[in-house]
C-alpha cells in the first residue's frame, strides 16, 4: 500500500474511518499493513467499535469518508447498516469470504462499494477511494448487463430487483449461478433464460472481482455520439437539420456513457485486422481529410486486448425526416456484426451547423472569435422546431456538463463523490417541504390559506437555495471547481422569457427537487418581497427529466383519441371532489375520448389490469409510499406501494411487484400517467424513485407526472382537476399544461406546484 501517495492526496483534509467488528471480535483490517498503517497517517482518524448498535449511533451523530463492515450470519443486519450509512459514508467496503455466493452480490444491491476476500483488499479499496475514484460497481453492473438484456427485452433495472428478491430468500448455500437462473427465469422466462443466465452470471462475477470492466473474454463494440450523449440517451433520438456531430465507434473493455453496445467474444477478434464501414441515410459523414462521403471506413487495426482505437468522423444530418446511421464491423475483412442507428431529423436548419461540440469549451460561447470570449446566447429551439431542450444539463457523482442547444458550453471533472453529500442534505430538506406542504394547504384557484402564507415562498426560497448551494457553490469538503462556478453562472445568467425556456435535466442519482433550485441571491433575514419568482428554476424553466423507457417509439403527437382510466383511492382525503370532477370530464367526452371507470379499491385496479384495457393517460389519485428499510421500531415498508385508504399506512394497498404481476405485459398505447400522490416521483439515493421507474419501464409509460415532495390534499385536487382540463379537455402538451398550473400559483404566491415533474418527453400530446 503506497502510504506516501495516500498522505499525499489527502494532504491536510481530515479524513476519517469507522471500522465495525464482527460478533467474534475481530476487527476487519486490524493486522500488520491494514487499518492500523491507516491511522498511523497526520489527519486520519479510526473509530472502531464493537457492535452495530454502536455503529448506528456513530453514524447518526457524524459523517465518515470510510465505513468498513464484516461480514457474517445475519445479512439482513448488514443490510440496514448499509442503507442507513449510504448517505452518511463516503465509501463502504464489505469484508467476507464468500466472493462467489449471493452474499457479495446482496451487499452491493444495499448499497455497498465493494466486497473484499481479504484485509488487504479491504484497504486497498480505501486507497482506490482516494487516489483512483472509480465507478460504482452497481452502476458498472448496470452498464454491462446492459447489451447482455436488450436481446431479450429487458433491462438491468428489473434483472437486478429479481435478483435482490430472491437474495432475500436466499441461504448461505445458495450460489450465484442459482441466484442468477432463478432471476432470469421470472423475468425473461423459458429457453432465452437458460440461454442468457450464463453470460449474466459471468458479468456479475466480474463486478464483484472489481474489474471495472468487461467480464475476461469479452469486449464490447460501442456506437456513440461521444459529444452529444442526450442523442441515443433518449428516445426518440434526435438531431437538428444540417447540425453535424461527433461520431465513433470502438472494441473496447467496458460499455461507454450513452452508447449502443454489443457484447463479442473477444477470442473471435482478439490479434486480427478490425475495420469499421459506417453507411448514412439522409445524412453525410465527414471523414479526417475533411471530405464527405455517405459511406466512410476505417484502416483495418490489430485488436488488442484493451480493443482498438476509437473510428472517428463527424455526421452531418440531413433534411427533416428519418435518418439512418448502419455500422458494420469487419474482422479480416469479412463483415462478423451489425449496428442500426435510426434518428429522427427534425427542424428546418435553424442553428444549423452548430453539432455537438462546435465551439465548445469553458468560457466559449457560439461564434466566438479565436482567443476571444463571447456571451453565450441561449436559443429557443424547443417550441419553434422541437429539436430538444434549449438547455441540458448533465450530473454524474464526479462530472457535470452543460449544453447550450446543442454546443457543449462546459464540461468539469472532480474526484470526490459528490452525490453522497447532496442526498445528506437534501434529506433534511425534505422533511422541512413535508411540513410547509401541511402547513400550507390550498383553496380555491390555487391561492394559499392562512394569515401567513406569504412565509411558503420564503422558506421555499431559502431551501431551494441551499439545495442550490450544495451542488455549485458550497462542498463539504473544500470549494467546488471553478468550472462548475461559470457552468452555474450560465444558468443562473439566461434571463426570463416567454414561453420559458427548456431546461432538460439527466441527474438520476441526484436526489433532488430540479424545480425549486434557487439561484438567484438572498438577505440574511429576507421577506416575502425579497423573493424573486425567477429565482426559482422551475419557474424560469419548463424542466423535464431524462429518463430511458422501453418503448418510446410512438410521437409525442398521440393523435386525437384519448382513453382517460381514472384511479382514485376511496377513502383518499378530497377524493369525493376528485371523483366528482371526473364525472365532469366525462361530460365533456368527445367521439375521440372517452372516461373509463373509476377504480376505487384494490380489487378495481387489479381487474382493470388483469383484463388488458388499455389506456392511453391513466391518471392515479391516492398515497404513494415507497420502500424504506424496516427499522428495529418496525417502522418502515419493504415494498413500494399505493394506498387506497384515509392515511399511508391504512391496509387498503397494492404494492407495485402485485400491480407489475396483474398487469402482466407492456400495453401497447404506452400511456401517459399522472400519479398525484406524495413524493411519487421523489428519488432517494438508496432506492432510486421506484415509482417513476416502476412506471416507465414496467409498464413502459411514455411519459410520467409525479411530485418531488409531499403534497397537502387540497393541494394536490386543486393542481390534479387543473392538469386533467389541460391535457383531456384542452389538448395542451405536458409542458403546457404544467406551466399553466405553475404559473396560476405563481400568480397567488404559491410556489407549492414547483413539486410537480415531468419525466420522458415533455411534448408529448394528445392531438
């Protein structure tokens, strides 16, 4: 272990470590060269202590950089442990012997970093954190089951859940390659899953062994626009008219950011001439030379192991239409595989010519002038000819990246985990929205009640300030990067404007509420008069959130017909008024849409979804709650589930495994679906949102609407009967009928529907 380079990086930054024995006694990591040379370092500090019960108060009291973990019998113990320290602890690392059981595998899904065999694997963990950050080995995981999945219709997120389910049940018999069989048989099911579970298996072993990436034997052939990673991110997958971008293709070791990817044996290709025929469809490509061609290719190269160099060109889009980018590989000059990129060329040329990466760089705006710095303009290309958002904003735990249309405005890299210290604080957030939300209930048109509720829009700024604060201005540890300070100011900087401008945001492990992000600035002691609505980012932007559906095939143009299923809970708090409005939109049916029956209890969910009617906007009025980890109070519920009854916890439920099960299959309408209900599309950075996952991807709705926090009763009627009339009665896009809703608060000083999101296009409309 290399102790001068570890001092070195930590050089006078305190950092700390909370090491718990096992019932035995020992101490992970406690011999020659473990955690003891660890402590023997200036500034770091070892806690040890002897029971979980002790670790649970340490952990409630401070945050740690490191928690290490013994394994043993009782892993449902370890289990809570991990969820509870995940947002206080910036590394955990689990130490066993059981690598190739489903012990490991069940200690990552709770949310640990890595499992080690031995100590010396424990701190070696420990130094990685510090000097080499490396990926999570779940997101990995999902990364690389990724190409695996897709020939079988699913996805990592549901294989993962399976196989989590059945660790539950599991024994300390149990193998891995039991575990994996039995998750691919309840998800993919018959012959594909005895086809599919050995290359499955094989990518979790090689997660757990902390290869970082692909399984040994394998490579994957990655397609990507590697400046532009909201195109194939997204469904579907667009580009502007004449706009060029960046374009490669590689063998590579590990399946890259935002890519289409295919998994090959690597002794099929492995020391023989590769090569790359790249053929467009109403679009060129612009080779090294400079020259256009609609077929390109590439020098034949040696493949090592490590893959091959990424082929390069730019493309350059076509006329409005479809378009085609087809991508064969060729091995010793014979073509061995195929991949298919279809695009959807929109607009008119505007802003033509300015791809991905044009012009881009810190500081630079479009049509800068060489060793000159020119303001950035912000474009409003998303109403006029729907080419994307006018602005992407791009998280992960250690990069950010901005795009002004559709130029790469900044791009800034750090190497702590950025995200742990986010959800700590946006934790204790919500719990103070949860309480505003009941203090400040809603009359009639959205206007607040109580003397004062003109408090609501300062105590919202305020927390949307600190939320705003915690990711670009003020870290635990030290100060941000200067380059996410400029990529701040360039939003915080885009003026106001009618319509407002598109703000699209690809954060999934940010747990956080994108709407009320507050960055404009605020007295010590301010008042109502002190709060500038456009401080608010959910009122200077219309937000939509990046989310990866199955099935996104369909227009965000449905056409007329509109089959409306209401769902609201019977004994749900203002769910009379709620019914009795929809008896109103069904007075306002039209031949083209109709109101189905209201589902009040269980049972009417479950024989709407056994019977397969479909539905094209399903609309759900009831309590959300979602999995939390059963406490030693019993408090908590492992399952996600919807509630039917006066409170959250009244019996009248239905989890969401019950309701995937009765639903049985993807409908085809793929609906759009509002689930108006608590905190339904709140992330958490343990759980993930498991509503809008549930949602999107099981039932691959093409769009969602939740809330990223609790909602008062009267609230959520007044903003749900609002919704309904926009985008039934009026025929309103998403997008518009949300900022008609935020607006309509704005107006009487309630900045409560800033909780409502969008998930999936935000475009999408009956019409």
């Amino acid at each position: 272990m290399d102790l001068d380079a570890l001092q070195s990086a930590l050089g006078d930054e305190a950092f700390s470590i909370l090491s718990v024995t096992d019932r035995a006694g020992t101490t992970p990591g406690l011999e020659t060269g473990g955690i003891v040379d660890l402590g023997s370092l200036a500034n770091v500090t070892v806690d040890v202590v002897g029971t979980r019960a002790e670790a649970y108060t340490r952990i409630g009291a401070r945050r740690y950089d490191v928690l290490l973990l013994q394994d043993d019998d009782e892993p449902d113990d370890l289990e809570e442990l991990i969820a509870q320290a995940r947002s206080a602890t910036g590394l955990i690392v689990v130490q066993g012997a059981r690598r190739r059981s489903w012990t490991p595998l069940r200690a990552i899904l709770a949310g640990a970093d890595t499992y080690a065999t031995t100590a010396a694997e424990g701190i070696e963990a420990v130094v990685e954190h510090v000097l080499r950050p490396a990926r999570k080995p779940l997101a990995r995981m999902s990364d690389l089951l990724t190409p695996v999945l897709a020939r079988y219709g699913s996805t990592p997120h549901v294989l993962l859940d399976a196989i989590q389910t059945g660790a539950g049940s599991a024994t300390s018999a149990t193998t891995l390659n039991e575990l994996v069989e039995q998750a691919m048989a309840s998800v993919v099911g018959g012959a594909a899953a005895t086809e599919a579970a050995p290359d499955v298996e094989r990518v979790l072993e090689a997660t757990l062994d902390e290869a970082g990436g692909a399984p040994s034997g394998e490579l994957f052939w990655n397609v990507r626009f590697p400046e532009d990673a909201g195109i194939l991110r997204n469904r579907p997958h667009l580009v502007s008219a004449g706009g060029t971008y960046p374009f490669e293709t590689a063998l590579e070791r590990a399946v890259r950011e935002a890519a289409l990817s295919q998994a090959l044996d690597a002794t099929a290709v492995l020391g023989r001439k590769v090569a790359f025929v790249l053929r467009a469809r109403n679009g060129r490509f612009t080779d090294a030379d400079g020259a256009t061609h609609a077929v390109v290719g590439s020098a034949p190269v040696d493949c090592a192991e490590d893959g091959t160099p990424p082929y390069r060109v730019s493309f350059t889009a076509g006329e409005a239409g479809p378009a085609r980018i087809t991508v064969a590989l060729l091995v010793d000059g014979g073509s061995v595989a195929e991949q298919v990129v279809d695009l959807d060329v929109v607009g008119v040329g505007a802003g033509a010519g300015a791809g991905a990466g044009a012009g881009a760089g810190a500081g630079s705006g479009p049509g800068a002038a060489p060793g000159t710095e020119a303001p950035v303009v912000i474009p409003m290309t998303s109403i006029t000819d729907r080419t994307g958002a006018d602005l992407r904003l791009e998280l992960t735990d250690r990069t950010a990246s901005l795009h002004v249309g559709n130029v790469l405005q900044h791009r800034v890299e750090w190497e702590r985990d950025l995200t742990t210290f986010v959800a700590g604080g946006a934790h204790y957030a919500y719990q103070g929205l949860r309480a505003l939300s009941q203090r400040f209930p809603a009359g009639a048109d959205l206007a607040l009640l109580g003397d004062d509720a003109g408090r609501s829009a300062v105590e919202l700024a305020r927390i949307g300030s600190r939320l705003h604060r915690s990711v670009f201005a003020t870290w635990a540890k030290g100060a941000p990067p200067v380059e996410l300070t400029e990529l701040a100011d360039v939003v915080r900087e885009t003026p106001a404007s009618s319509p407002p401008r598109q703000l699209q945001v690809i954060a999934g492990t940010y747990p956080l509420p994108w709407g009320l992000l507050y960055d404009k600035e605020l007295p010590d002691d301010p008042g109502p008069d002190d709060v500038d609505p456009q401080g608010f980012w959910g009122v200077r932007f219309d937000i939509y959130r990046d989310v990866v559906p199955q099935a996104h095939g369909r227009s965000v143009h449905r056409g007329a017909a509109c089959a409306l299923k209401p769902v609201v809970g019977e004994h749900v708090p203002r769910g009379d008024q709620q019914r009795d409005f929809v008896g109103v939109l069904r007075g306002r049916a039209s031949s083209s849409s109709t109101v189905q029956d209201v589902a009040t209890m269980p049972d009417d969910l479950r024989t709407w979804a056994e019977s397969g009617d479909a539905s094209d906007l399903l609309y759900l009025f009831c309590h959300a709650v979602p999995a939390n980890p059963v406490t030693a109070l019993g408090t908590g519920t492992e399952d996600s589930v919807l509630g039917f009854g006066v409170a959250e916890d009244d019996p009248s439920r239905v989890t969401l495994e019950d309701l995937g099960t009765w639903w049985g299959r993807p409908r085809d309408s793929n609906p759009v679906v509002i689930l108006n209900a608590c905190a339904s599309g709140q992330a958490d950075a343990i759980f993930g949102a498991p509503f809008v996952d549930f949602f999107t991807r099981t039932w691959r709705a093409q769009a969602f609407i939740g809330t990223d926090w609790s909602v008062h009763a009267a609230m959520a009627d007044g903003v749900g009967q609002a919704l309904l009339t926009a985008i039934y009665s009026e025929r309103r896009s998403l997008r518009d009928a949300l900022r008609t809703v935020i607006d309509a608060g704005v107006r009487q000083g309630n900045y409560f529907p800033l909780m409502y999101a969008i998930f999936g296009p935000s475009n999408v409309q009956f019409a």
